[in-house]
C-alpha cells in the first residue's frame, strides 16, 4: 500500500520541488519553523493541513498542505513572492500531462485552494517577507 497518504510527507514534496527546478532555498522540517533556518538568505516549510479527505468512494485521498516562504533579510525586491510564485507554477501544473511519482506515491491531480501565494503577516524583525499558500494532491488511497 504505497499510495496510502500518510507515505506522502514534506521532505518528498520538497525533494519532488527540488528535483523540478527549485533550487536556492534551505527547507525546513523543523517544529520550530523559520528559526531553524537560521539567516539563510530564502527558507521554505511545508505543512500539511488536512483536507477534505476521501474521495469517489474511497478511492482517492486528498491531502492539502501549506507552502510558506521565506526571504532575505532587507529584501525590497520581492524574492520571496518571487520564489513563491515559482513553486506555485510547478505544483500547480504538475499534473496537466498526467499523474506524477512523488517518491512512491502516484499523484493524480495538483492545485491549489484558495488564490496565489500572497504576503503573510507583516515582515519580522529583520524585515524578511513571508509568503503562504495552500495547496491539494489527490492521491491513491490505498484503502480499495
């Protein structure tokens, strides 16, 4: 039962991101979030978030997770929306050509809930932008 849900976890999502193109970021997996990150110049955590669950009569899961990015310290330019926007355009057309292999859970179709990544809270103490945006995969569920 590879395709069982809880087999999809934010390092494959974010190795499956790297081995995309995304490149430039240190990822964090780390309960304590963006400290861990340290001064790195761009950091990213996944989260997942639930979802609506079940789906056509257990045969599909759908998981959702959130993205949020981190930028530069004194960054005027934008790079975290920047790289946000990046990640937005490869989950979101992963799938148009087909389902996908994130480690060894087949992925059905991607997208994102709700609008485009946009700017989370005001910036911290050494002015980093932080950027959120949810997501969903429909996976096998394993379960059938």
């Amino acid at each position: 039962m590879s395709d069982v849900g809880v087999a999809l976890t934010s390092q494959l999502i974010a190795k499956w991101l790297e081995d995309s193109g995304i490149s430039g970021v240190t990822w964090v997996f780390d309960a304590r979030g963006f400290d861990k990150a340290g001064n790195a110049p761009m950091a990213a955590m996944i989260s997942f978030t639930g979802g609506p669950g079940l789906q056509l009569e257990d045969v599909l899961d759908v998981v959702t997770f959130q993205v949020r990015c981190r930028g530069p310290q004194e960054d005027d330019t934008g790079a975290a929306l920047m790289f946000a926007r990046r990640v937005d355009a490869t989950i979101c057309t992963a799938t148009y050509h087909g389902p996908i292999l994130i480690g060894d859970v087949k992925v059905i179709r991607t997208g994102r809930v709700g609008a485009a990544p946009a700017q989370f809270g005001p910036r911290d103490n050494a002015h980093r932008v932080q950027t959120s945006c949810n997501y969903l995969f429909e996976i096998g569920s394993g379960l059938t």
